[in-house]
C-alpha cells in the first residue's frame, strides 16, 4: 500500500524558543500542542491521535513530556497513539502518524516533541548521545557499543561523527573550509530568525578560529542546547481541505535501514543510515531531487547535512564539500536553499520537528525576511544521523 498523498499537514505550533527558558516542559509542550490545534482550526475534541519521539524518557532534558503527560493534560478522547525512542529518527513519529491517518486509525494526529536541555543542563557541561546521555552515564558499568568506545575516550556522537567526516575528508578531499560552509549558511539564515539563539555575524575566519570539539569538528559545528517545543497536526489528507490551511500533502516518505544499525560498523563509513533513507524517500514518488526547492535537513553537526545532501541525491557521492563551497547554491536565493532558519547549528536544537516546522512555513510563505523566493511547492525535512534516519517530502499542491 503506498503512503503517497493519503495524509497532510493541516497545522503547526511552537513554542517559546531560548536558552535557560526555566519553564516546565510540559508548560513548553502544552503551548505548541494548542498552537497547533488552534492553526489548524480544530478543537481537542477532534484530536483523536498522539504520537512522539522520544516520549518520557532520556536524562538531561532530552524529552520535555511523555504520551500520557499530553494526552492527560489536554483530555483527548484518542482511537491511536505512540511514543518510543526506537524510530528511524526523530521524524519516524510523524511518518507513524501518517500511516495511522491513511490506514484510518485516526483523522487528526496531534505530533510533538519538546526538548529542555538548556534549562536541565543549568551551568554544567553539555551532556547529549552518550555517557551522561542516552546510552548510559552517571555511575553505571557501560553496556552495549560504549564498553567498545569509552576505553578510546569517545565518549558522545560529536567523536562517533567526527569519525564520519575524518573518512569523507580522506576517501573525497572535503576540507574544513568546504565544510565550514553549513554553518556559515545556517548563521546568516538564522540572521534573518527572529526566534534563533545566534543571530550575529560569523566569517570562515571566525570559523577556523574557535576551538576544535573533536577533529574535524569545532564549535561551530555542533548543534546548540535549547529549550523549545515544536507540534504539528497530520490529518487524513481528503480532511484537510475543510481545515483552515491550505493542506501540505506528505508526497513521500524514507524511513529505509539496509546496512547494520550501528554507530561504527556501518559498510560505508562516509555516510550513515541517512543513505537508505534518502534513496527510499524517491521510490513513491515521480518527483525527483532536481523538483525541490527547499531542503531542511538535520545538523546535529555540520558533517551530518553535508551526508543528507548526498544522500538525498543533490549531488553525487563525495561531492557534497564541494556542492557547498562558497554558500551561492545554498542560500536563500541559490538552487536548493538550506537550512532556511538557521538549523540546529544557530537556531536551536529542537530535534527533527524544528526541520520540519521551517520547512512548513516557507511552504505556507510565511517566513519573512528568510522566505525563500519565487513561492516554493516542494521541500524536504530530513532528521537523524548514524544508525537511525528518516525523512518526508511535502508538496504544497
């Protein structure tokens, strides 16, 4: 059965977005979940779906409230719902809830993920994927991939991903200046974001000159801790022209994991599972990359987009240093604008949802100053690197 065209989005919501917000959670999830319901012109009562990544879970502020916390708070009389941390990414409970709405489990599916690491982190050092993070920490004996990594003292997915990108600069030539180019776009986007946490200028100089996290990784090229929340409603599609938005149709979905799902013992070490994800989004659809005309696609790191670019078919296999070189193609007014908002990388790290919440709004026209031109029909939001990957292709008619 294909998925193709059977369900849309028919509202978004989000957030305050800011560092050190000190606001509950749930209070955070709560504003976007509303904004949502309201921008699609439902009321809770026709809610009858939920789903989440990566529900109530994680430590340091990886998930802002759980499945239950929601649907208690907000009283929704639901036939479906979800919520786990095992999805092909952060997008995977979107695509779940678009196969709940095409299958007729649900009408409306309220999604939303929520995040309060800033707050949660308080003045201590960051904690994400790894020891402290998702994979173990604190006291305990590490299990699992970390008995094989923490005796190297790589300790966090900024060393596993540095490990990617080291590989990409060695088989292909990519450069740290080449490289540099993803976060130089998403600042100046981000100039253009009222809403994104770094919003002053950055040249390759300041670049080059911050501190190394873990070679070929600096500062600049790892996402920023944020407090935020983001929701959307997925709607069967023949529902979504009674709505009060024109209708963003889900054209096609990638969501394909054919190599192991493992952090260093993939079979192609310059990419990740992002591949099998981004040649299965083109399997459904007569769209092809060329049709685009915007591409939000994660940045957890830098190295992560510079992945997604190739894998998604914008250009071949090691090119991607040298599609990005000197920002002209990604830019707003390039051939395939990028990172509209400023990514994670200047923006804020609001997971998935925040790829596809920008890439809704320029869709809908109402970005503002960082509106892509010439009224956009196609984008893509893609989320996830290493073992885990996912993404969706929206059209506007």
């Amino acid at each position: 059965m294909s998925l193709r065209r059977k369900a849309a989005i028919t509202g978004i919501g989000q957030s305050e977005v800011g560092r050190r917000l000190m606001r509950d959670p749930l209070d955070l999830t709560l504003d976007a979940c509303l904004a949502a319901i309201e921008d699609a012109g439902l009321t809770r009562e026709q809610i009858d779906g939920l789903s989440t990544y990566p529900g109530a879970m994680g430590p340091a502020g990886f998930s802002g409230a759980g499945i239950s916390d929601v649907h208690d708070a907000l009283r929704l009389p639901l036939r479906w719902f979800n919520g786990g941390p095992e999805h092909p990414g952060q997008l995977g409970s979107v695509v779940e809830a678009c196969m709940a709405v095409a299958c007729g489990m649900a009408n409306h599916v309220l999604c939303f993920r929520s995040v309060w690491e800033a707050t949660a982190q308080g003045k201590g050092r960051r904690q994400g994927l790894g020891v402290g993070g998702g994979a173990g920490g604190g006291g305990a004996r590490m299990t699992g991939m970390m008995e094989y990594t923490i005796p190297f003292r790589a300790y966090s997915a900024a060393n596993w991903i540095a490990l990617y990108a080291q590989r990409h600069f060695h088989e292909f030539g990519t450069t740290r200046e080449q490289l540099a180019w993803i976060a130089l776009n998403a600042r100046r986007n981000a100039a253009l974001n009222p809403k994104a946490i770094y919003r002053e200028p950055m040249t390759l100089e300041d670049y080059l000159a911050v501190r190394m996290i873990s070679t070929p990784l600096c500062l600049y090229d790892c996402d920023v801790p944020v407090d935020g929340a983001t929701a959307f409603i997925v709607s069967r599609a023949e529902l979504g022209g009674d709505l009060r938005r024109t209708p963003l149709f889900v054209e096609s979905v990638g969501t394909a994991l054919k190599g192991r799902p493992s952090w260093d013992q993939f079979d192609d070490l310059t990419t990740m599972a992002l591949r099998d994800a981004g040649r299965a989004l083109w399997e459904d659809t007569q769209l092809t990359p060329a049709d685009v005309d915007v591409a939000e696609l994660y940045d957890g790191f830098s190295f992560i987009t510079l992945a997604w670019l190739e894998a998604l078919g914008f250009c071949g296999r090691g090119e991607g240093g040298s599609f990005i070189e000197g920002g002209e193609r990604i830019g707003l007014a390039g051939e395939l604008p990028l990172n509209t908002h400023g990514g994670q990388l200047s923006a804020g790290r609001l997971h998935g949802y925040g790829f596809l919440h920008e890439a809704c709004v320029q869709l809908w026209n109402e970005a503002g100053e960082r509106q892509v031109p010439g009224d956009p029909q196609v984008a893509v939001a893609a989320a996830g690197g290493g073992p885990l990957a996912g993404c969706l292709l929206l059209t506007a008619t």
